[in-house]
C-alpha cells in the first residue's frame, strides 16, 4: 500500500446540515470508509466498521502517489504515476468520471479536498501548487489555476484549515519546511476561494530542519528565516536532494502560528 484516505461523516454534521436546509444522505455503511492505493495501480474501498472491501478501481501498470475522499459525495481522487490526477464515483462501481494532468514530465504527490466539496488543492514533485476549480463532478468539468511555484522539489503539503485555508506548508526533499500565506487576506471575507478572482500565496518564512539537525538539536528559535549556518559550529549545511533530507511538516490544530517538522 502506497496511499491511504478515509471518510468520517459524524451524524452530527448531518444536523448541522439539515439546520442549514443542505440535503446531505446519511447512511452508516457509505459515510464511513478507508480508502487504499497501491504500487500496482488498484484502489480499493474498506467498510471502516466491517473491514470488508467493497470496490476497487484499477490503473493498470501505474503506481497511486496520493489519494482524497469526498467527506459528503460519493467521489475519489486519486494522483498516479503517469501524471495523472483521476476521478472516480463510487455509487456506481468502478466508474472512472474522467482524468486531467498538470505536466508532461510531472506527477501530483498531494491532494486535498477542501471542505467546500468543489476545490481541490494539488503539489507536483517538482514544486508546483495548484487549485482545481471543480464545476461539476458529472459530467466532470474543471478548471486548473496555478497558486504559487518553489524552487525545491516537494516531499509533503499540508493546508491549515484555521482562517479558511489561509496558509499552507510544504515539506521539501531537501530538508526544508516553506511556509506560505494568502495574499490579500480578508478574515471577514469568508469566500474561500473565487474562480473570477484565484488567489494567490505568498512565501512567508523558511525552515531549514537540517540545520537544526547540525547544531544538536540546539537553538531552536535559530531555525526559523532559513539559517544556512550552524550557529554554534558555523559549518555551513548543505541542502542536498536525497531521501533521508525527505521532511514533513504538519500544522497544530487550532492554533494559527505553530507547526511540526519531521525529517527521515
């Protein structure tokens, strides 16, 4: 298994939804599922209480690199080797909605629904963020606008979904953190995102883990604004693309300011 998503629909969202005159189908067995993509191109469906597979869905020949559920419609995305980003329903067994692509040379390594249902946030391997304006799921219809582009390849990209969706970070493969902000961000303004008007994010700040690593895990308040210099041994570290420089980062719940950074 290379990729795995779940779906968690609690009955009390449901209530907020009636409340709120949404027409959302509450039924146990279709709201509570696990989601498995593999080296060999087959995505299956778990009944979370049963642990019984209830569908798959083959690619042939391709490896999944990311996978999302639809918390409140019956669609999976799910990003491939081939570049690749796939779109299935899973009321009707293995029907494939349609397929679009970022690059020739490129595949998406992460995938996030956001909770408006019809926008995608997507990271390629080679540092590309883009969000996908989905019109409609069937017949699938969707627009594709570039948010921002970093000079590093990305290993993890994680949205902080505190002030709607205002900053996301990206964990490099060569053993940086990078932080950015919306710009132009109106907090009274809960508009997420406007297919008229894309947003667009700018850097905020820079960690450099492997500097942290190099000074003894000493100093951490010497990590932030991408410190290219141990400050105790002054040795400069060097940013190299490998796997063990691979890090992840993951922001704090609920709080606005603070992240987690792990590196291999």
């Amino acid at each position: 298994m290379c990729k795995f998503a779940f779906k968690y629909v609690s009955p009390s969202e449901f209530e907020i939804a009636e409340k709120k005159g949404e027409e959302l189908d509450y039924e146990f067995d279709k709201n509570y599922h696990v989601m498995s993509g593999s080296s060999d191109g087959i995505l299956k469906m778990w009944n979370m209480h049963t642990s019984e597979q209830m569908m798959q869905f083959v690619v042939p020949k391709e490896r999944c690199t990311c996978l999302a559920i639809h918390q409140f419609k019956p669609y999976i995305v799910a990003g491939f080797s081939d570049g690749y980003i796939r779109f299935f329903e899973t009321d009707k067994k293995n029907l494939s909605l349609g397929r679009c692509q970022i690059s020739d040379d490129d595949h998406i390594v992460e995938l996030k629904i956001m909770p408006t249902g019809n926008h995608i946030l997507a990271a390629s391997s080679l540092g590309l963020i883009v969000i996908i304006f989905v019109e409609r799921w069937e017949p699938l219809a969707i627009r594709i606008e570039t948010i921002a582009c970093m000079n590093a390849p990305i290993h993890n990209f994680e949205v902080s979904y505190i002030e709607p969706y205002n900053k996301f970070l990206v964990g490099t493969k060569n053993g940086k953190v990078l932080v950015y902000n919306k710009k132009n961000f109106n907090a009274l303004n809960q508009e997420a995102f406007n297919m008229q008007d894309v947003p667009k994010y700018n850097f905020m700040d820079s960690f450099n883990v492997l500097d942290y690593i190099k000074n003894g895990y000493a100093e951490s308040k010497n990590l932030t604004l991408d410190h290219y210099y141990a400050v105790k041994k002054k040795e400069k570290v060097e940013n190299v693309q490998k796997e063990e420089n691979e890090c992840m980062g993951a922001f704090v719940p609920n709080d606005m300011t603070m992240h987690i950074s792990f590196i291999k």
